[in-house]
C-alpha cells in the first residue's frame, strides 16, 4: 500500500534512474533495489508511527490483531491525506524528515519476539537461494529493458 506524503523518494529515485549510472552486475542492481525500498518502507513507518502512538509501544494483543494493524491505519492514513492533504504537516512540526520518534530502540514484550533461536544454516542456505533468485530475475529484467530502450522500441 502506497502512503501519499512520500513523492520526495519517488522523485530521487525518477532522478537517479535517469542519471547515466547503470548497475554493473546483479549483486548491485538488488543492492539499489533494496535500499530504495528499505528507504521508502522506513519512511512509510515512520509517518505512521508519528501520527499513531500505537506503533510507538509494545503491543499487548496477540499477533493475529498485530498484523492488521499497520495497515488499518495505513487506510485511514490515506484517506485522511485524501480529504486533507495539509493533515500530515501538523505531525511533521516543520521537519520532514523526524518521522520515527523512536529509532533503533525496539521495545518487545511477550508478543513482540519473531524468533525463539538463532538462523538455523539451512534456513540461511534457502534464504542466500532466494535472495539470488530476486536478484537474478531483477537482472535478467533490467537485461530486457536495458536492449529495449537501445533499440529505440
């Protein structure tokens, strides 16, 4: 789900594609893609976090609620920005870019641990594999485009 507020990113990103750089191989294309990505999903969080208290602190409901959370309020977020598109600069207090008003401190509680041990080598082994796999699809994608757009089609 796309939050609105976030066309700055959108805009480097538009900026950069259209630079001269091209990734050199499939290791730097993903590299791109994923911090891109992971930039544009910190943001989102971010906003959300600084209009709802209720992603600041631990959640005491099971994680079956958890999950419907975010993006419940990531609707109502967009709605909001739908009827109102100035409604987000009153959490913003001028600086937008304070969007997470607890970063890297995660707070757990019962609810909150993901994992009850260590990456077992076999699930990082499967995770390298599928890492590579995205990373190759991408490539053999932007491979395509890349010939595409030399060929004027």
């Amino acid at each position: 789900m796309l939050i609105h507020g976030l066309s700055g990113i959108f805009i480097a990103f538009i900026i950069f594609i259209l630079s001269d750089y091209r990734p050199a191989n499939r290791e730097e294309l993903f590299n791109l893609r994923h911090a891109s990505a992971r930039n544009v999903v910190e943001r989102v969080f971010g906003v959300l976090k600084k209009r709802w208290a209720i992603l600041t602190r631990p959640p005491q409901f099971n994680i079956s609620i958890q999950v419907q959370v975010p993006p419940g309020l990531a609707a109502v977020h967009n709605f909001i920005m739908d009827t109102d598109p100035h409604d987000l600069d009153h959490y913003l207090n001028g600086d937008a870019d304070d969007f997470d008003p607890n970063p890297g401190q995660p707070q757990e509680n019962e609810f909150g641990t993901l994992a009850a041990s260590a990456v077992t080598r076999t699930e990082k082994e499967r995770a390298t594999r599928e890492r590579d796999n995205i990373g190759q699809a991408m490539w053999d994608d932007y491979q395509r485009v890349i010939r595409e757009r030399d060929q004027g089609l």
